[in-house]
C-alpha cells in the first residue's frame, strides 16, 4: 500500500558507473520530483515532471537524467558516477504542480547512494 | 537568491523540555512556509503557514508565522524522546511547487 516507492533502497557502486534508481506513486498524483540530500541533511530539488513534462530542472550535471515512462513513475539515470554522488535521493509526489497554491508534496523513503 | 535559514543546526536537550524551533526566509512572492519532521527515513508533513499570527497546533507541536518580520517558529511542549528528529523547514517558490528547504534543526530528546 506504499504511496511512493523507490528501489533500491540501498545501492553502493564504483566511481564510473551508470546507475538507476527507480521511482513509483500510486496516488493518482500528476507531479512527481527527485530530490538530493547531503550528509548534512540539506534537501534540494533536482527535477519535477507534471504529466511526463520536464517542469523543473536544477542546476544539475548533465550526467543525470530523469525519465517519466508515464505520469505514475519517474527515474532517475546517473552516468559515470563521482565520490560527490553520494547522498540519500528522495521522490516525490503531489497532485498536481500548483501554479497558484502549495500541493502537499508526499515523499518516498530514499535511496542511499554511495560511491566507492 | 531565495533563501531559508533554520536554527539552531543542532539541539539537545531532556525529556520534558520545551523547545522553539526558527525559520527566517527570504524569497520573492512569498505564499506559505511548510515544516517537516525527518525521522530516519522520508520528511512527513507537519503544518502549512500561510497567514501571519495565526497559529496551528497538532497535539504538543505549534508553530506561527510572522510574515512582517519573515520568520516561524515551531513549538514542541513537554518533548518525548519519539520526537528527536530532524526539523525541516521549506518555502515553495517558482508556481508554487520548488521548494526551497532550510538546512534543518537537528533535535535529539535524552531520557
């Protein structure tokens, strides 16, 4: 009955590698986010797709890529891995993108990424 | 550049203590500040703030809004150790749905 879900939940990987993390809502919401946190615990956004559309793009590397197969998943793809890769990576989802007012955004429960 | 600031980073104190939890920001078309409670896992919602003085409550948390002076406070009374966690404060901006977090305030309740 998990609202988001993530897989994996752990992934440990060498510098170099290209890794996917996967990202699931069942909530019937048309937004879904990638967010990255630290070791010191400061959560920033990376993506949001509302409907399978690229809404939000942060200042990310290019070595990351999301896909939106349909509006209830979003990946997340990471080329040529790096040591500052490593941090806990949070899905999201809200109902909608909210032009005017906030839409509770729901999290999933992270994928901790470590680079070696 | 938009900007949430939360303090203290770190508070420890003992079961039974009272404890405020600060959050200033700065950001442009302000609507409404959100906090969070960060166990181990993902951030769970808390309360929404969007009018100044008015107070929302949920059990022995509370938490204010003072749009004049662009801060929050959030309020723990008589704090249990299942409260330790780490408090997260945001702010949407861009249409509503970025959201732009506060470094958090690490809260540890001792026996």
């Amino acid at each position: 009955d998990t609202a988001v879900s993530q897989t994996p939940k752990y992934l440990v990987t060498q510098m170099g590698n290209d890794k996917s993390i996967k990202c699931e809502q069942n909530l019937g919401h048309d937004t879904m986010y990638w967010y990255k946190q630290d070791s010191k615990k400061f959560l920033k956004i990376m993506f949001s797709y509302n409907n399978k559309e690229l809404i939000i793009n942060e200042t990310v590397p290019n070595r990351f890529s999301p896909k939106s197969p349909d509006k209830a998943h979003l990946n997340l793809h990471i080329n040529s891995l790096e040591l500052g890769d490593s941090a806990v990576y949070f899905c999201a989802s809200s109902q909608d993108r909210g032009t005017v007012n906030y839409n509770e955004q729901f999290f999933g429960p992270g994928t901790r990424l470590t680079v070696l | 550049e938009d900007k949430v600031v939360q303090s203290p980073l770190s508070l420890v104190v003992h079961e039974g203590d009272t404890v405020t939890l600060n959050c200033s920001y700065e950001v442009t078309n302000f609507r409404s500040l959100l906090w969070y409670k960060q166990e181990k896992k993902a951030p769970t919602f808390l309360f929404m703030l969007t009018s100044s003085g008015i107070e929302k409550k949920s059990g022995r948390l509370s938490s204010i809004l003072d749009k004049k002076e662009l801060f929050s406070i959030l309020n723990i009374t008589a704090t249990q150790t299942g409260d330790s966690a780490v408090y997260l404060c945001a702010v949407p901006i861009q249409g509503a749905q970025k959201l732009v977090f506060g470094q958090g305030t690490r809260l540890t309740i001792n026996p």
